[in-house]
C-alpha cells in the first residue's frame, strides 16, 4: 500500500487495497487484523493455516 500522488493524500478511507487482501486471506482460510497504534502507526497482522503432510 503506498501512496504515490496527491490523489492518495484522503486518508478518510483505504481504498481497494485492503478489501483485496482481506478476501485473498480469507480464501486461503486465514485472518487480517488490524492494530492502530498511535505512536506506531498501523500494523496489519495476517495469519495464514499451515498444511500438515
């Protein structure tokens, strides 16, 4: 996710971005979460299943 131009400055929203990732997790059975810290920033945690052999 990044921001090239004036265009992506509105932060009021995400955009695509993080829907798209939120239903490529999901498909492959896993969660996206996200932490809003305030003197952090935002962190994004996804876990993915692991497949057993």
């Amino acid at each position: 996710f990044y921001r090239a131009d004036h265009s992506r400055e509105d932060r009021s929203h995400f955009g695509l971005g993080l829907a798209i990732a939120k239903e490529i997790v999901e498909l492959h059975n896993g969660t996206i979460r996200v932490m809003n810290g305030q003197k952090q920033g935002t962190e994004f945690i996804v876990e993915l299943p692991i497949e057993h052999k």
